[in-house]
C-alpha cells in the first residue's frame, strides 16, 4: 500500500481519534472549546472521506457500468 490508508483502514483510524477525543473530554483533560473544534474537524474528516470516495467510484463509472442511476 507505499504507506497509504485504504478507506477501511482510514475510517477506523478516524473511529478511534474520536474515541480517545470523547474519553478525553469526559475526564476533562481538554477543555470544551477543544473538545468541539477537534470533534468538528474529525466529522468533517470523515465526511470528505465519504465524498472522496464517492468521486472516485463516479470516475470509474462507463455506460457499461452505472453506478447509484
């Protein structure tokens, strides 16, 4: 994979630093402004992934083979 996240493996990866973020926020170890900025980022995170990966399956899309028409 030359270092490279497949989708699975990136999603996982973000599921986890959402995990860690909610722990450290419910013992206080960051402060709620934190908490918020870094779980809206993480959400948009995987929003994009969800896009990028859309747009990708969209370009390998022929006549032959349509996707979500």
């Amino acid at each position: 994979m030359n270092g490279r996240l497949d989708k699975v493996a990136m999603t996982n990866k973000l599921m986890q630093l959402k995990r860690e973020l909610h722990y450290k926020c419910e013992i206080g170890e960051m402060g709620e402004w934190e908490c918020q900025g870094a779980n809206n980022y993480l959400n948009k995170s995987l929003d994009i992934l969800d896009a990028v990966s859309y747009t990708h399956l969209r370009a390998h899309e022929t006549k032959a083979n349509l996707v979500c028409r």
